[in-house]
C-alpha cells in the first residue's frame, strides 16, 4: 500500500449492520524490546523518551507504563513476549505477538466443544459468572486512550513493530507487512528486512473476554494474531492466550496457551523465565484471509475457551490454574524465522494486511 501510515487521522466509519445478533462476521524470544508511541493521559505518568533507531525510519518512544523501556535487555514492558518465535518448530511455539486466526463457525474440525449461546452484549457465555463490556472500538480513528503502538521485535520475528506499518481506513484497523529501507534494525543491532506492527491495549484483564471481527494476513512466513498477555518484562510469570494465524495455510489456525510451570521467582529478575507451551493447530474449513470472522477468547478461573464465529472450536483446561495474571490484549502482524512452522519468505510476504473491523473487551465477574 502506497500510502502515508504514521498518521491517523480520523475517518468517518461506514455505517455497519449489527453483528451481535446475527453472529456475522469472526520463541518469541525473551529479548523485546518495548516502547510505546501513545500513552494513558489519565492512568499513567508519562516520561516520555525517544529514541531514534539508527537506520530506522519510525521513532521508539518510550511512556511510563508500569515500567521503563525494555530495551535490549533493561527492566521495563516489553512490547509482549510470546513464544512463537521462541520455538522454530513445526507448531512453532505461540507467540504473544503472533496470536492470531480463527475462522468462521461452519467448517471448524478438532478439538472443541458446544456451541456457545449469544449473551447480551453478543457472543458466547461461560459458566455461572457474569462477562461485562468494558468497551467496544469500532475504529473509527485509533484511540490512544486505550491503545499504544509499540516499536520492537525480538529474534525469530522478521519484522521491526513500526508505527508505519499501523493505520486506520474506513472504519478498520489495518495493520500491514511492509518491505523495510536497507539497513533498518532493531535497536539490539539486529536487521529487520520487515515492518510490522502491535497495537497493545492499555487496560488489562484478570479474566474476561476478548472478541473481535477480523479478516486474517495471507501470506507466507506471515503470522496475524489476537493475544492477551502478561508483559512485564524481563518476565518474572508468563500467562499468555493467542489466536494466530498462518498466513501460509489460511484454513489453519493455531490457539496457543502458555504459563510458567518452574519454581516461583521474586521480582524484579533480570532474566526472564520460560513459559510451557501447549499449541493447538485448528482446522477451519475455510480461508480466514478471505472474509472477516468473529473470533473470541473467553477465560475464566475453570477454563479458556476459544470461539470462531461465536461457536466453541477449543477448551483448554490443563494449567488453568497458574492463569491468574493480568493480561494485555495485542493486535499484531509479523514475519517469522521458522520456515518449517510459518513457511518461507517469498515476495507475497511484504504484501500481506490484516484487517480488524472491531475489537470488544469484557471484564469477568465469578458467580
């Protein structure tokens, strides 16, 4: 795409139909290095630093939330570990910044469950307890009050985070792949052939819902998500729950599910710990990259559940009880590494976009 994305301006949003009835619609390696572009004006303090990446065209400013930059290796938020790239597998290990993928109701096969019911506010139910909106972002333009573009990358991930790489057009959050100017890297000195992009939610859930309508990157090497994640960083815990696409097989989708299982460290640590991954590779039956799709997660203290189309493809229940943490919700394109797990570079990988129509998140009260 040919045009200017480091701005976003508004733009009036199309008028759209409702989608809560008909249900229409959808290792990482520990070193990220996070620093936000946009910042809370009424919950957080900003201190804002910029640092300008030699060779590089965005700028990495860095806000006060919860913690200082983590720049190659400091204390601070990363821009989200996951662990897609810390794997470089066939599954290729879950990424907190590549979570992504799901498609709609009709074709999915494997592991699940029931369909889910519509609640209230739209989408499935869970339990006994009670999920309450917090919000819906229609995206008419991208509100920095509930949301930052973060700039880092980390060591299987092709991609510098970039705001360039971020825009809004028509009602929808467009985040793309983007070939990068010779010499781009990140700030650890690493090249970065790509840009991509994280838009990371400034709120957090300690259980709750994330449900959005979005049309999934095609491509190969190219990996589109929705996460929710424990970020700080150097990780002292991980929690981590992702729906990420594969851009390379677009009626596949894999949910990822991760959390620390060693021994209990105290923080601030300098070293991050591991997470146990527990990946599950979803057949939908169709291409997630041609048409939009409602795709939600649902976690509570008894379980996580993930949804496509409103219908229930997957329930994990196995270490729910180390998923206490409060979690971030990220938006992410990138370009992965592990040509085994994500397929291999090739020219259509730099075209690739993902589109988010909207995003909801629900806070959850227990029985």
């Amino acid at each position: 795409m040919e045009r200017d994305r480091s701005t976003f301006g508004s733009r009036r949003k199309r008028k759209k139909r409702d989608v809560f009835a008909s249900g229409d619609g959808q290792a990482r390696r520990m070193a990220r290095h996070s620093a936000s572009l946009f910042t809370h004006p009424s919950r957080f303090s900003a201190a804002i630093g910029c640092l300008f990446v030699t060779s590089v065209a965005s700028i990495a400013c860095s806000s006060n939330n919860d913690a200082p930059s983590a720049i190659a290796g400091s204390g601070g938020t990363p821009a989200i570990a996951g662990s897609s790239a810390l794997a470089g597998s066939a599954t290729g290990g879950s990424s907190a910044e590549s979570s992504a993928g799901t498609g709609g109701a009709g074709g999915i096969t494997g592991t699940g469950g029931t369909g889910g019911t519509a609640s209230s506010a739209g989408g499935p139910t869970q339990g006994n307890g009670q999920f309450k909106l917090l919000y819906r972002d229609d995206f008419d333009r991208l509100d920095s009050t509930r949301w930052q573009v973060m700039t880092h990358s980390w060591d299987t991930n092709l991609a510098l985070f970039s705001q360039q790489s971020v825009s809004v057009k028509d009602g929808q959050l467009q985040l793309a792949l983007l070939p990068a100017p010779q010499g781009t890297a990140d700030p650890g000195g690493v090249a970065k052939p790509f840009f991509g992009a994280e838009v990371r939610s400034i709120d957090t859930l300690t259980y709750g819902r994330v449900r959005a309508r979005i049309k999934f990157a095609q491509g190969s090497a190219v990996i589109s998500s929705l996460v929710m994640i424990y970020t700080p960083w150097p990780a002292d815990n991980w929690n981590e729950l992702d729906i990420e696409h594969l851009g390379a097989q677009p009626a596949k989708t894999q949910f990822n599910t991760m959390v620390y299982t060693g021994a209990p460290v105290t923080p601030p640590v300098t070293t991050s710990v591991s997470p146990t991954q527990d990946p599950h590779l979803q057949d939908l039956g169709f291409s997630a990259s041609d048409d939009f799709h409602v795709y939600a997660v649902e976690w509570t203290p008894e379980s996580a559940k993930f949804y496509v189309d409103d219908a229930l493809a997957y329930t994990w229940t196995k270490h729910i009880e180390l998923m206490t943490l409060p979690q971030n919700v990220l938006l992410t394109i990138w370009a992965s590494s592990s040509a085994a797990w994500a397929g291999a570079v090739t020219d259509e990988t730099s075209k690739a976009i993902a589109s988010y129509d909207w995003v909801e998140l629900y806070e959850y009260s227990a029985p």
